[in-house]
C-alpha cells in the first residue's frame, strides 16, 4: 500500500478541518484501506450527533471511530479533570493503534485543541510520531496546532475564515456542520 505515510495537519479558525479529514479517509477506503479516525472531545453520545459518525458504521467497513471526550465543547474556560481523563485514556488508545500496524490512516481528530489545552504533552505527540510505522499516514486536526508539530508534519493546511454564516447568528445545522 503505502511506501512512506506522512504527517499532516489541518489547523486554523475557518470551517472544515474535520470534514476535509473525513474526505480523505473516505478516498483511502475506496482504495481499500483501514482507517482509524480517532475523535479527541467527543464523547461516545456524539455517535448520534455527528452525521458522519452515524453514517460510518453503515457504509464503511475498513473504518472504525473511537471516541474519548465529554459530550460537549471543550474551552479553556470550562476544562475540569474529566476531560483531562478522556484525553489521556484516548491517547493510550492512540499510541497502541499506531504501533498495532493494523491500519494505513490515523486521523486524530481535534488533537491539536488537547495539546494546545495542556490535556497532552506536546513531547508525548512529538516522539510518538516520530517513531510511527514508516506506512502509516498521520492526520491531525483542530485549530491552533502547536508550532512543533507543524515543523515535524509533511504537509500543514490552515482553514481561514473569509465568510461565515455564523456571524450573522446562523447556528451549527444537521447534515452541514455535524
């Protein structure tokens, strides 16, 4: 399958770094990968919440999600040691999937907002990818990737706001945004 899996991320404040991961996913199943798509801040409740989660489970065999998070939006204001539970227990969960050399695509969905909160060391995410199976692709998403991940990653893409309908007070909608 693959000769050399890289390390990307998706980061910035625009819409559409989960979604683009989703997309790529979706492209290595349809070549017969195995996907892991690992959600950091989304609680097991989000499996009827989120489209694209409930959808996976239908349509895709080659794809498994597991999810580690409290069903709610995790800020630097609202933070308590729960959360700081679920990053750790979803990160022990990371590192044994990405040395179980069962999968050519981890996506490490909102990994970025972990290690920016403190609820991951940046040392742990660093040596961990750096020592991954040479085949795997790594993906992390979420705003505010850490300058030390974006200097060891292959490709760095930043989503940029230019309009959003969320400023006209436009709330998060079914099907489009979850």
């Amino acid at each position: 399958m693959l000769e050399h899996g890289y390390i990307q991320i998706y980061t910035g404040d625009g819409k559409g770094k989960t979604t683009a991961s989703l997309g790529l996913a979706l492209r290595a199943i349809g070549h017969g990968w195995k996907v892991l798509i690992i959600q950091f801040t989304k609680g097991e409740q989000a499996n009827n919440y989120y489209g694209e989660i409930a959808s996976s489970s239908k349509l895709m065999p080659n794809l498994e999600v597991a999810q580690f998070g409290l069903d709610r939006v995790v800020y630097s204001d609202n933070i308590n040691m729960e959360d700081y539970k679920e990053a750790k227990k979803g990160w022990q969960f990371t590192k044994e999937a990405i040395n179980s050399g069962k999968y050519q695509l981890i996506i490490l969905d909102e990994i970025n907002i972990c290690a920016d909160l403190g609820m991951i060391k940046i040392s742990e995410i660093k040596e961990t990818l750096k020592n991954k199976p040479q085949n795997l692709e790594i993906v992390l998403t979420g705003r505010r990737a850490h300058p030390e991940l974006v200097a060891m990653a292959h490709l760095v893409t930043e989503m940029q706001p230019i309009k959003h309908y969320f400023n006209m007070g436009v709330m998060a909608r079914k099907g489009i945004e979850y």
